[in-house]
C-alpha cells in the first residue's frame, strides 16, 4: 500500500466490472477517496461493501445529464474530483456487417461518448485546482483493428484514444494529465465467456508472455498514471499486452 492519494477523490467508471473492480480497490489502498459508477446496481453495491469510505452511484453514463448528477453528487459527498478513471466499456464482436445502427450507438454511447461527458464534467475543477489525472481505458484493438473485437468496438476504442490526445493537449498547461491503457485479453468475462475455447487457446499461443494479464496488473497501470509520479506523462497510450503487439 502506498499513501500516493493523499485522500484525493478519484472516480472509476465500469467499477462493478472486473478491471473496475480491480483499479477502485487499489485506488482505496492507495488512499483515495472512491466513486464508484456503474449501470449494474447490484453489483456495484456488492463492490462498495467491500470498500469503505467508497461512494457508489448506480446510473447509466452514456447519458449526459446522469453524468452531471454523478459528478455533483461525488462532490459534494467526496469532494472535488482529483482523479477520473474513464473504464467502463461494452464489448461487441460483430463486424461490420452484423453491426446494426443500434448496436453501433450502444457502444458508442458507453465506450466513447460517456468518456466525454465525464471529463467534461471534473475538467473545469481540475483545471482550476490546477492537478488533475485523466485515464482512459482503450484496447489493442484499437492499434490492430480489431484480433477479435468487432467494428464499434474497435472504432470506440480508436475514438478514446484520439480524445486522449485532444484532452491531453487542452489541459497540459493546468497540471492535469490525460493518458490512455490498451490492455489486451485480461482475464475477465470478456475473455472467459465471450470468446470460444479455440479463440482462446490461438492467442495464447501468440501471446509471448504466454498467458492472460491479471486484472490487478491492470490496476498497477492505472495506480501509476494517476499518482503524482507521472505528473511528465500526458498523451501516452500505456500497451499492457504481454508482448501481443509493439509499436
Ligand atoms: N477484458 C479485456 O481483456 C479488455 C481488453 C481491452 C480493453 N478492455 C476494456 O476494459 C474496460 C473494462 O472491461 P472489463 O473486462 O472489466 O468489462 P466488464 O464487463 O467486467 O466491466 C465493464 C463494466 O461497465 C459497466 N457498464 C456498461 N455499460 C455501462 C453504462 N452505460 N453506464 C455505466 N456503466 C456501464 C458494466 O455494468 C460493467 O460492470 C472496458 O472499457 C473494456 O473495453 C478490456
């Protein structure tokens, strides 16, 4: 356990998820104050249990007028928001094909547009404060078009990416950083249920690594791009991928 956070307050979206889950409990040993979004209620409550001092907020983030109750909510339960971990994301396989107009808005509305509205929300404070750290969770697919990802979700992820830079370059000048994670087939149910046994056992076998990334080595990424030690880091795309692609 470190005391990077110094009681900060730090936001994770997608926290009853398994990465979420992962990045809010290190964030809280790391001793930030965490709110935890998700659309999945039960769930998330199950999460903050666990967590003490956590602030949870059942609600759908693609929506931007739930984002602005979240953020006001969060502050003035927790504080001003330090810390923003943009995570939650859905998962669609489909190519471009079988992609319908409704599914494409879906997984934009959660994987692009949420990102936006949230840091739309804590950027004025952050940049008054002037410190303030932005992760955004991206993918491989974003860099390969997609191993086995489909069109939305690939694009989705190419998108966060480019708002990762576009922020980055907007708010450099205040003290606040905005960086991005592509991870690539953590062990989670995206993993797990949404990819056949054959899938699976074909990219182990192309992983150098030679296996799937804990989601708690996810979070040791998001731990650091957050703290105060990366304060010279903004614009980056952190690869976690055990070797899958280099760029
Ligand atoms: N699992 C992987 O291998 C992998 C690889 C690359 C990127 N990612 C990305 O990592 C992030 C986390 O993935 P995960 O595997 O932990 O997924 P997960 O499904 O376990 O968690 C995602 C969470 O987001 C929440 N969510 C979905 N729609 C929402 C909405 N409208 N409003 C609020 N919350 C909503 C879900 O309820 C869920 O709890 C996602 O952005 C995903 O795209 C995952």
């Amino acid at each position: 356990m470190s005391e990077d956070g110094q009681g900060r307050v730090a936001i994770v979206t997608g926290a009853a998820g398994t990465m979420g889950m992962a990045a809010a409990k290190r964030l809280a040993a790391d001793n930030y104050k965490v709110a935890l979004l998700d659309i999945a209620a039960d769930r998330l409550s199950a999460v903050a249990k666990d967590l003490k001092g956590s602030l949870a907020i059942a609600g759908d983030i693609s929506q931007p007028e739930k984002v602005n109750a979240a953020v006001g909510e969060v502050e003035s339960k927790l504080g001003p928001a330090s810390v923003l971990v943009n995570n939650a994301g859905i998962l669609s396989n489909n190519k471009s094909a079988e992609t319908t107009p409704e599914e494409w808005r879906r997984v934009i509305g959660v994987n692009l547009d949420a990102a936006f509205y949230l840091a739309r929300a804590v950027l004025p404070g952050m940049k008054q404060r002037r410190y303030g750290r932005i992760v955004n969770v991206c993918s491989l697919a974003m860099k390969t078009g997609g191993l086995t990802a489909g069109t939305a979700y690939t694009t989705s992820k190419s998108a966060i990416g480019g708002l990762t830079f576009s922020l980055a370059r907007e708010v450099a000048p205040f003290g606040v950083t905005v960086n991005g994670i592509a991870p690539a087939y953590v062990k989670t149910p995206m993993v797990s249920e949404q990819l056949t046994e054959a899938q699976r056992q074909a990219l182990l076998a192309q992983i150098p690594v030679g296996r799937f990334c804990e989601p708690e080595e996810f979070a040791h990424c998001v731990a650091f791009l957050v703290s105060p030690m990366s304060g010279f880091i903004t614009g980056e795309i952190l690869d976690i991928n055990g070797g899958l692609h280099f760029d």
